[in-house]
C-alpha cells in the first residue's frame, strides 16, 4: 500500500470542525487537571475528636505546669541564697513576734510551758545582734538608736547581696520557665532558647531593681512591727507590692522578643498580678504554720503558678484574632496573632513553627493583620495554602475558615470589631 501525503491548508485548520474538536480536547483536559487539584486539595472535613490534641498544648495547662516548676525551682535556689545570707533583722522580728505571742498567750498556758518557749526562742535568737538589740531594755532612746544605726550599716552590704541574689534567683528561674513554655511545648528548642535567655535577662534586672528599695518598701508601709491587725495588714500590702514589681518582669519576654506592646502589656499584668498575689501569702502562710520555709515555699510557687495562669487569662480575655490547630503533631496548640505579618513555615524563626512537614516551607505563608481583619497569603515556599479546601495565594479569612498548611490544619477565630 501505498502512503499518500495528507496536506492541509491554512483555511482548513479553521473550519468549525476543527475548532470544535479543539475546544472539546481543551475542556477535556481542563476537567482532568481540575480533577487532579481537587483530589490533591484538603478539603474541609470534620475533625475526630482524637485529633483535637493533647491537653500539653493548652495554654492555660502549659503555662500553669511551667510556671510551677519555675516556682520550685526558685524556692530551692531562693532557700540556698537563704541558708548562705541569712537576713537576720528579719529572723530577729519573726523571734519577737514568737515571743509577744507567747506572752499573750500566758494566761492560757502553765508557768512551765511558757518558761520553755521563751528559753527556746532565746537560745534561738542567741548570736543574732538585731534580736539582742530588740530585747536590750536598758538601753536609753539614744543608745538605742546610735547602736541600730551601727546594726544598719554593718548589714546593709551584706543584706543588699543576700537580696539581690533571692530575688534575682526567683526572677531568673520563674522568667525562664515562662518564657520557653509557649516554645517548648511548640517543640521550638531554638525559640525555646530565646524565650528563655531573654526571660533570665529580664529576671536578673526585675530581681536587682526590687532588692534596691524592697526593705525600705516593707518597713515604710509597716512591716515588721508588733503583731496588731493593722500592722499585719501593711505587711501584706509591702510583701504584695514589693513581689508585685519583680512580677512585672515574669512575663515579659514573649513581648520583649516579639516587640508587640499588646503581647508585652498581656505579660506585664498576668507577671504583677501573680507577683502581688503570692508575694500577700508569704506573711498568712508564715502565721499560720509557724515556718517561714513553708511560707515561701507556698508564696514562691504561687507566684509562678498565678504569673503563668493570669498571663493566660489575659491574654485570652483580650485576643482578637488567633489560629487554634485542629489536625497535626501539635492539635489543640492555639496561636494568638501579634505580630504584623505573623510568619507560618518550618524555620523555627517563625511564630507559627511547623515540624517535621516536607510540604511547609521556612517561611510558608504570613499572616497580615488589617483594619479590616486578617489576611493570609502564601509566600510560594511549599506545597501550597489551603482555604476551606480551595488553594488560596492571598485571602481574605473569616470565623471558622479552615486554613491547611502541609499536614496541619487550623481554624481561624476572630472577635467581632465595633
């Protein structure tokens, strides 16, 4: 058989025919690439409830877990600082309220039981000069006072340093823990180290700034004075205020770092408060049981505990718009939108850090924060941001939108605007 040549000519590459044919191949191949994207695509699919995470990834869990621990820790280290410069005016007051009680309490106590406790707080009191001076009746006014000021100025270096080192320790250690929680439980060792250096940075200044003027605080508001209703009130209120100021620097490093003054003021309110509350324990704990060890124990922890749960509760009362991961390694971990833009991507200098995901890229997609809302837009680096299901590169998002990312996907929340 013989081939014959088949020509055509420029008219009959145009004739409805042909178009027609075309038109149908390139619909045809429309629809299966269509077909091919909405298979790749995540599409909005409810979510088990084994996948809505584990309860680590709970802020106000996290946070409480962490800021116990940081409390523990500086209460060891606090108790070290103790045990090395002991303050001994203020064990001397604690000896002087033992005794006045002991005395109030004759009429109710046998000759011999009061005779044994004022012996025990004397031998305890033995070799501490500020108890001697307390006790030391035959002293004139004016002897009295010439030997307190030699008391003062034989102490005050010696006190400044124990001080220093307590309050700073505490600061340290609960800033620490604080401020590499959020990290640590993200799996963020890099920002984990940041958070956290940052954190001891602000503890060590918060701890020096309040070992300057926290003895004139206490005794300037009544601290330390005979044991009356009002005089134990100003002492609550001088421990509450001094503890208060160290907590303003508790909390604070997750702002520092990411230069947000709302993220900033969320910490320094959740830090004063949790310093405020626990540094008002310390005198109650201490009356009740007896133990100043106990006392600061219970305080210390308190602090870390109450910084850590008030920082959470500030900042969820007062969010606006946040990310809450419903499908991934991290499920239940919500992200709180500070900063403009907020990155998402697999570089652990993002705020949204994703792990383990071959699809996230280092900076995958930013989040842009607008007077109108919350944009979200995909920076080209992986394998694509999804909406609802629908590939999105810049969008705008609203309550409930599903937002994939590699393997994990969010929901988006936004409060409503005036």
């Amino acid at each position: 058989m013989s081939r014959q040549k088949i020509t055509l000519s420029f008219d009959d590459l145009h004739t409805p025919e042909v178009e027609a044919r075309v038109k149908q191949q390139e619909a045809l191949a429309s629809a299966q690439a269509s077909s091919q994207r909405t298979a790749a695509a995540p599409s909005r699919l409810p979510v088990p409830d084994h996948e809505r995470g584990s309860i680590w990834y709970n802020t106000f869990f996290n946070l409480t877990v962490f800021g116990l621990l940081g409390g523990l820790l500086a209460w060891g280290c606090g108790e070290l600082v103790q045990y090395l410069t002991p303050d001994l005016r203020s064990r001397a007051e604690v000896l002087m309220k033992d005794k006045d009680r002991t005395l109030r309490q004759a009429q109710s106590m046998s000759a011999s039981r009061i005779m044994y406790a004022l012996a025990t707080i004397d031998r305890n009191g033995k070799g501490n000069p500020w108890f001697q001076w307390y006790n030391n009746e035959k002293l004139s006014p004016a002897e009295r006072e010439a030997q307190k000021q030699n008391l003062l100025k034989r102490d005050h270096l010696r006190t400044l340093f124990g001080d220093i080192c307590f309050y700073s320790a505490c600061g340290i250690l609960i800033a620490v823990a604080l401020g590499m929680a959020e990290s640590v439980a993200s799996r963020n060792m890099q920002g984990a180290v940041v958070y956290g250096g940052v954190g001891a940075l602000l503890g060590l200044i918060g701890g020096i700034v309040v070992s300057l003027f926290v003895e004139e605080l206490y005794h300037l508001i009544g601290g330390g004075q005979s044991d009356d209703a009002v005089s134990t009130a100003r002492q609550i209120a001088a421990r509450a205020a001094s503890w208060g100021v160290l907590g303003l620097f508790l909390s604070a490093a997750p702002g520092v770092v990411m230069r947000n003054g709302r993220k900033l003021a969320f910490g320094l309110i959740g830090g004063f408060v949790g310093g405020a509350v626990g540094g008002a324990l310390f005198d109650p704990i201490g009356n009740l049981t007896g133990s100043p060890v106990l006392s600061r124990l219970i305080a210390i922890t308190a602090i870390g505990v109450i910084t850590g749960v008030g920082t959470a509760l500030v900042e969820n009362a007062a969010k606006q718009g946040w990310l809450k991961v419903i499908k991934g390694l991290i499920a239940g971990k919500q992200f709180i939108v500070y900063r403009n833009p907020t990155f998402i991507g697999s570089s652990p200098q993002c705020e949204i850090y994703l792990f383990k995901d071959a699809k996230v890229g280092r900076r995958h997609a930013a989040l842009h924060i607008l007077p109108g809302g919350y944009d979200i837009e995909d920076l080209g680096t992986g394998g694509g941001t999804y909406i609802n299901g629908r590939p999105a590169i810049r969008s705008r998002l609203r309550n409930n939108d599903q937002v994939q990312i590699g393997t994990t996907c969010f929901t988006f929340q936004e409060k409503p605007r005036n």
